[in-house]
C-alpha cells in the first residue's frame, strides 16, 4: 500500500477513523491524506448578488475547518507520517470516491455513525454509498461506544 485516505467529519467518530488510518500508515509506510468534504456553496452564495454576511459566514466556516484539518494533519507529520490535508467541497460520498480515485488511493478509512434504519432509509448513509459505489478497499470505523 501506498496511499490511504481517512474521511474526517469531525464527528465523534473522526479521532477513531484518524487514528486507525495512522496506525496502518505507520505500518505500511503508506501516504495518508486527511479529507473532510465541505457541502457545495449555495448557488446564491457564490460570486454573484448575494447576502455579503451569508457569504461571509460560509468562507469564515471553511477557513475553520481547514485549519482544524491542517492542524491534525500537523500533528501526524511531527509524528513521522507523510500526511496532507484535503479540504474539498461537494457531496460527501461522491467526492469521497471522486478523492481516493484521483489519488489512486489504496484503502479508504472512514466512519460509520451507527444511525438507524430509519434515519439511513430518509437520508442514506455516507459509508453505505462508498461502500457500494467505490471501486476501492473501505475500513469502516465504527462509532466508540460510551463507558
């Protein structure tokens, strides 16, 4: 393996899905890429006529986020790893995919939120698209159970 790249959502399960990917990068001598998919714009957000304060608070957001990124990613590098953070808009699971094939990656890490059949059937769930979309290995990572 050369290339691995871990979702990160910054949802509880991010640290988990970060630290497993690490681990195998470590092993493995492997590239990691941290990738965390920012929804799309709103079409009224972009460049055109829009509420400046809207368009403010999007760019504000994804600038925090990207640091938040780049900072783990920081940290995995003064740990010896080869990381880099991605930082990427669009839909969550198509992006996924569209990143670990543009990279030619070799395993793709990420979450599963354990949510319910329900709430999947409404919303659908990222880790099932990947799973049945990807032409790549998947880790899930499950959600840490509390103590």
């Amino acid at each position: 393996m050369r290339v691995i790249l871990a979702a990160v959502d910054f949802s509880p399960v991010s640290d988990a899905v970060v630290a497993q990917a690490a681990a195998l990068a470590a092993a493995l001598r492997a590239s990691l890429y941290l990738v965390h998919v920012a929804a799309p714009d709103p079409d009224f957000v972009g460049y055109d006529a829009g509420p400046a304060t809207v368009r403010h608070s999007v760019a504000s957001e994804l600038r925090d986020t990207h640091r938040r990124l780049q900072d783990h990613s920081a940290a995995l590098r003064d740990g010896g790893l080869d990381c880099t953070a991605l930082l990427v808009q669009g839909s969550t699971p198509e992006t996924l995919i569209r990143e670990a094939d543009r990279l030619d990656a070799d395993l793709i890490v990420l979450g599963s939120h354990g949510h319910g059949v329900l709430r999947r059937a409404l919303l659908g769930s990222v880790s099932e698209h990947v799973l049945h979309h990807a032409r790549r290995p998947l880790l899930i990572v499950p959600t840490p159970r509390a103590a």
